[in-house]
C-alpha cells in the first residue's frame, strides 16, 4: 500500500511540474528566442551602423571638393587669366597671374584641406603651386615649380572635355619617382580649363589632405575590432600595425594585402552601397565600399573584422540571464510542487494506516485525518466503518451462547 500511495504522490508530482513549468518554458522559450533574434539584428544593426557613419563622414569631407574646383574654375580671377593670356601683354599677364596666385592661396588657407593647389598650363607646366602643411598655405616659388605633364592624374585631366572631372585613386604624394616620408595619401581632383573659344588653356588640379580621411577611420576602431581601409585591389589604406599600409607598387611596395592575411575574404567584399555582414570562423565581418562621385568612382572598402563573442556579447548575456532564471524558476517550482504534493498525499497516508489498523482488530483509534473534498469524505467513511465494527464486536460479544445444540 505504501508504494503505491508512494507512486500516487510521484505522480502529483510530475503533474504539477508539467502543468507549472511546461506552459512557463514554452511561453519563456518563445520569448527568449525573439529577444536573441532582436539583440542579434540589433548587435548586426550597430556594426553596420558604424561603417555607415563612417562612409558619410567621408563623403562629407570630400563632398564639397568638386564645388570648390568648379568655383575656382569658374572664379572672375581665373577668367581674367585667361583673357589676358590670350588677348593681353606679357605684364598684363604677369599681373592677372599674381592676383590669381593671391587667391589661390587665400582658398586653400580658408579651406584647409587641400595639401596642395595648383594651376598648370597645357603643357603640364606649373604656373602655380600653393602647399599647405596644416597651417599655413604657401606660394610655392616660380624656380620651383616643375612640368608635371609625365603624371597620370595631369595628362588624364587634359584629355577630359570641357566640364569634366577627374578623381584619382588614393595613393601617396610622390617626389621624384617615389612616394614620400612620411607618406603623404591625397587624391586628387582636377578639372580642364578653356576659353570661351573653346580651347584648352590648362587646369586645376586639388591634392586633397588625405591624412584626415585616415584619421577618420582611426578614430573610430574600437575595442575588439579591427577597421581596416583597403584598395581596390586589397592593398591597406590604413591598418593598426602601420608597417602594413600603402604596399601598393605605386607607394612603398610593401606586398601586404587583406587577401594575403585572410585569404579566406578572396571573392567576398561586396560591391553593395549598403554594409554587407556575414561569420567568418570565429569572426563576424563587415564590408562598406567607399564611392565618390555620386557611386561612379571606387576609392576603397572599408572591412571591419571582430571577433564574435564581442560583437554579440549581448545576445550571450541575455541568455544567461534566462537560463539563470530559469534554474531559478524550476528549483522554485520543484520545492512548491513537492510541497503540495506531500500536502495532498498526506492524508492518504494518514487513511493508509487507519485502514492497515483497522484491518489487524485495532478499532478504538478514531479516525481524524484532517483533509479536503473527497479524501475527508473518504475519512468520514472509514470512520463510519470504525465505528460499525466496535458495535458488532460489541453485539457479537453479548449474544447467548449455543448449549447441546439449542437454539
């Protein structure tokens, strides 16, 4: 009888286990799993977002380049120059000359972003050369200024039409046949200037400060990341360990590229104007192509590389905190349910051994189990049952004996 009162208080148990926790778990479970699929996109959402703002940083900063070149271009001093080219003397043009110099260099020293302003005619010849080195913008002397005519970003403008525009590659500032050191990024724009007959007379040409551009990106590499800046081809534009950057044949030539360190990125930096995430190994990775002239040129891709466990630290942390709620919730429930199952096998109990009693002879024992519903009906009962045997041992205690068979 005890096991299977024993069994009936198992199964109790299991039921009210089942009847707590299973809904609790289900509905829990369902929640948990939006809420990491929501910190999951969130966690991806604020990694894209980084390399997003980033890219309109960039863009800010070389979005008012092509207005600045068109303004020069454009400008009562460059048409004056021109003019006297054609039709003046030669003091005339000296003097048109000077007043062009002066305003060049006031531009680029109100701007400050441009490492270098230039005029050149259709030869490729200096005619003006203003540098800026942070501070200060300088006119750069007539002695000097050199033909540049061998240079791709000058003989490239020349052969534009008129209104067009060139945007190099970023790459270094060359001296000579080599690039300079400390290196100098810049890309350049450049614009073709005609007469109003329509003849070519020369250009302007921009280095923009490409080292600002860098810093950008610099500035915003964070904690368990690495934001790199590469080419076209995969060279580094810029990488936390410097001696990596610029190994393009055309700068310092160093060799080293993304595809080289991760080999396992070949064919898979998208092409996309939006950020493109995907998991690498242990890695969770970011892609941004950097485009400026309205998308038409590809500077560069910015590539984040973090590892995964930082980049979804939240979605772990949030799913240890279920689970440590969730051992919580079951130890709780498990004690509650044990409880109660103990609360309702206890009568039972209590009727097992009055019954057991009753049936070794042992009926002066009241029966009072304290109880609910049906089990103290069933209490009741036996003690009905109780005290109908006392009255018939009683009775059958004083009935007359039988003598010789005689009723």
């Amino acid at each position: 009888m005890q096991i299977r009162i024993h069994k009936i208080r198992t199964r109790v148990l299991l039921a009210l286990l089942l009847t707590s926790l299973l809904p609790l778990f289900l509905m829990g479970g369902y929640a948990l799993q939006s809420s990491v699929d929501t910190l999951r996109k969130h966690s991806i959402s604020n990694h894209e977002a980084k390399l997003a703002l980033l890219n309109e940083q960039i863009q800010m900063f070389f979005q008012g380049v092509q207005g600045d070149l068109f303004y020069l271009r454009d400008s009562n001093d460059v048409g004056l120059y021109l003019t006297s080219k054609l039709k003046g003397d030669d003091a005339t043009r000296q003097l048109m000359l000077g007043n062009l110099r002066s305003s060049f260099q006031k531009f680029s020293q109100n701007r400050g972003i441009y490492d270098q302003v230039r005029l050149l005619d259709s030869t490729g010849m200096e005619l003006i050369d203003i540098q800026y080195d942070g501070n200060k913008a300088d006119i750069i002397p007539d002695d000097r200024l050199e033909n540049k005519i061998s240079r791709y970003p000058i003989y490239s403008t020349l052969k534009l039409p008129e209104g067009g525009l060139f945007i190099s590659q970023f790459d270094l500032k060359h001296l000579k046949d080599k690039a300079e050191l400390p290196p100098r990024p810049t890309i350049r724009y450049g614009t073709p200037l005609f007469s109003k007959e329509k003849q070519l007379q020369g250009m302007i040409i921009f280095n923009t400060l490409g080292k600002k551009v860098i810093d950008l990106v610099a500035n915003a590499q964070s904690e368990g990341e690495k934001l790199l800046f590469i080419s076209p081809e995969g060279y580094y534009y810029y990488h936390p360990e410097a001696d990596k950057t610029w190994g393009a044949p055309i700068d310092l030539n160093t060799g080293h590229t993304l595809f080289k360190d991760y080999p396992e990125l070949t064919g898979r930096l998208s092409d996309s104007a939006t950020p493109v995430s995907f998991e690498q190994d242990n890695n969770f990775i970011s892609t941004l192509p950097i485009k400026l002239d309205n998308g038409k040129m590809n500077v560069g891709t910015l590539v984040s590389i973090a590892d995964s466990h930082t980049v979804f630290a939240p979605v772990r942390a949030t799913l240890w905190r279920f689970l440590g709620i969730g051992a919580l919730v079951l130890v709780l429930a498990s004690a509650m349910a044990f409880w109660l199952s103990r609360q309702i096998s206890r009568p039972l109990d209590q009727l097992t051994d009055a019954v057991e009693r009753l049936s070794q002879g042992e009926t002066d024992t009241p029966v009072d189990v304290p109880a609910y519903d049906k089990t103290q009906e069933l209490g009741a009962a036996i003690e009905r049952l109780r005290k109908s045997l006392n009255i018939f041992i009683r009775r059958a205690g004083n009935a007359p004996r039988n003598v010789g068979g005689q009723p």
